[in-house]
C-alpha cells in the first residue's frame, strides 16, 4: 500500500532523494552558524531575530534529515511535522527569553523607581528633622525671653512639636521639667506662676493616658522643682524623680500608673496629696518626705520596695486598700494627724513601726497596738 505524502513531503524528497541524507547535515551547519551568530549578536547588543530564525530553520533541517536518514521507509511527513515542532521549539525558547528579558527590565526599572522614591523621601525626612531641630532650638531659646506670653508660646511649640515628632517627646518633657525646676518664689510672681502652670499642664498631656497597652513611658526629672496644682492623674509614667520638691497648694497623681522607680525623697507639701489608686511598679521612696495636710493613698499598690523611713505627716494619711507586695520601711516615720493603715493585704513592716498622734483616731490592722512613748507619740507595734 503506498503511503500518500503531503506536499511539502512531496516538495522536499520527491525529486531530490539524493540530497535527503545530507538534510541533516546542512540543518547542523545552519544550527553552528546560527549559534555563533546569535554569540556574536547578543554580545555586541545588536539584535537577535535573524540568528533566531536561522537557528529555527537548522533546528528543522536537521531533525527531518536526521529521521529521513534514520528511517527511509517511515512516513515522510512525520519527520518533516517533527522537524517543524523542532523549528518551532527554537522560536519558542526565544519568545520566553524575550519574556524573561522584558520581566528583569521591568523589575529593575522598579527597583530604579524605588530607589528613587525611597532617597526623595529621605530627603524630605532630613528637610523635616532640619526644620524640626530648627524649630526645637528657637524655642529653647525663647523660654529665656523676659515676656511671659513669649515663653508660654513658645512652650506650646515645643509641645506641638512633640506631638508632630514622638521621636522629640521625651527631649521635650526634659526641658519643660528643667524649667519647673527653675528657682520661683511663690508671692508676688503671679505672671511666673501662670507660665508655670502651662508648662505642668502641657508635660501632664504629653504623657500617655493610663491603661493604653504598649505605649512610650517617658521619664520626668522634677527634682527641686516647684509645684502647684499639679496634676499628673490618669497618666502613665516611666521613671518618676521629685526628689526635694516643693508642692504647693492641691496636687494630684490618683490612677497614675509608675513603671519605673518613684523618688518623693525629702519632698514637702504644704497642701493637699492626692495619690490614691496609683499603681508603683518599681520602688516607691517616701523617705523623710514632709506632708502638711490631708495625704490620700487609697487603694495604691505598692509593687516594690517601698519606704517611708524618717517621714512626717502633719495631716491625715489614709492607705485604707492599699496593697503592699513585700515589707515596707515606716521606721521613725510620724502621722501626728491620724493615720488609717487598714490596707487591702497583710503588710509586713520593715524594721520598727511607725509613731503616730495618741489625740487622734488611728485605725490600725486587727492585733496592731500602739505603746506610748516618752515624747507622749505612739509607737505602732505587730
């Protein structure tokens, strides 16, 4: 039965069996010189079609010679179908590298674009800081200036910038805390003192509210500085310096959270103390701190070391609820105006107990007594 060819068949092996067994070998000379064409071309950057299209016609020739000589007696249009699929194949694999090549262009012209961006906005980033330091140093410079409304404003400018820049914020509570510890007599300065109070306020609102999860904890340094009215409540606080300051009139630190060390050593208060329902993380040092009138430490936990050595309380003191976490130091420390030490846990005390006033109500924990002393006080004893 003679097998029907196609045209092309027909064309290439009709009249020319001769020539049909060195198809193969003129499909692999054209595949050389396609190869080292495309060599050539690809490095001097030039392009690349012709050789590809050279390389497809050796890739044909030379796998339809190659079966053709392999099997003279198989179907010729199969070896030339095959030829063609090889062909095919070349144009193929050039079409993904053109695809590999034009992804790895875009890629990079991203990577061009996103180095561009990324150094505008640095640039714009160090313009900002520039202008940030700029602004932060005029308005140091102002709170030396002789009028007040200039220094409240330009305590607002320091506050703005720091809740523009966080990064600011802390270096900012350092200089309005240094310029509450700045010498003040308290008569006759009225204009001082309301500068003052804006620079209480405006350090109390730059600090976190209490009970926010993870946010900053910034410390305060207010050693020797004066107060009045300040009030610090429902605030959290990282480390808390107001050792030897002066607290004048009503101030309140209630529901203030303390993460870091408490220092109150050697502080006097000649009004009202509101520290009821804070909570002191790290130690608490109450040492020989003076207190006038009423001190209200309700519900307080005290979560480390904590000591009142040497204290004085003129007025009533409260820790009615307080929780205290290990032995607390109340060694010669005086409540001459009544004290209620009925706290929400068992307090262990440090050392000798407090003394307290005979002529007032002292409500003490169930076994607690107190022993007069020579000097016509109290000593509270477990």
């Amino acid at each position: 039965m003679r097998v029907l060819q196609s045209p092309t068949a027909e064309l290439i092996t009709g009249k020319n069996d001769a020539l049909v067994g060195y198809l193969w070998i003129a499909g692999a000379v054209v595949s050389v010189v396609a190869s080292g064409w495309l060599l050539l071309a690809h490095r001097r950057g030039r392009g690349v079609v012709m050789p590809v299209v050279l390389g497809a016609a050796g890739a044909f020739l030379l796998v339809t010679g190659w079966l053709f000589a392999v099997d003279a007696a198989g179907p010729k249009h199969e070896a030339i179908k095959t030829g063609g699929l090889a062909g095919g194949s070349v144009v193929a694999l050039y079409a993904l590298w053109l695809n590999d090549r034009r992804r790895r262009t875009d890629e990079e012209r991203q990577r061009v674009e996103t180095e561009r961006k990324d150094l505008e906005h640095a640039k714009a980033e160090h313009d900002r800081s520039r202008v940030a330091d700029e602004r932060f140093a005029r308005s140091v410079e102002l709170l030396g200036h002789d009028a007040e409304q200039v220094r409240v404003g330009a305590m607002h400018a320091l506050a703005g910038l720091a809740r523009s820049r966080p990064e600011y914020t802390q270096t900012v509570l350092d200089v309005l805390c240094a310029y509450l510890r700045r010498p003040f007599e308290r008569d006759g300065d009225e204009r001082e003192l309301e500068v003052r109070l804006t620079a209480q306020r405006l350090v109390a609102d730059l600090l976190p509210r209490a009970g926010v999860e993870g946010a900053p904890r910034y410390d305060l340094d207010l050693t020797r500085a004066y107060l009045e009215y300040f009030d610090l409540s429902q605030r959290q606080v990282g480390r808390l310096l107001m050792r030897s300051t002066t607290l004048a009139e009503s101030n309140s630190l209630h529901h203030t959270e303390v993460h870091g060390d408490a220092y109150f050593t050697a502080s006097a208060s000649s009004g009202r103390l509101h520290l009821h329902h804070v909570v002191f993380r790290g130690g608490a040092w109450f040492s020989r701190f003076a207190c006038e009138r009423t001190t209200d430490f309700r519900a307080t936990r005290f979560l480390g070391p904590t000591k009142f050595a040497e204290s004085s309380f003129t007025g009533p003191v409260t820790f009615e609820g307080c929780e205290f976490a290990g032995p607390a130091d109340f060694a010669d420390a005086r409540f001459t105006g009544g004290l209620d030490l009925r706290t929400a846990t068992p307090v262990e005390l440090l050392g000798a107990g407090p003394r307290v006033s005979l002529d007032h109500d002292n409500a003490l924990p169930g076994g607690w007594v107190v022993r007069r002393d020579a000097d016509g006080l109290g000593r509270v004893e477990v």
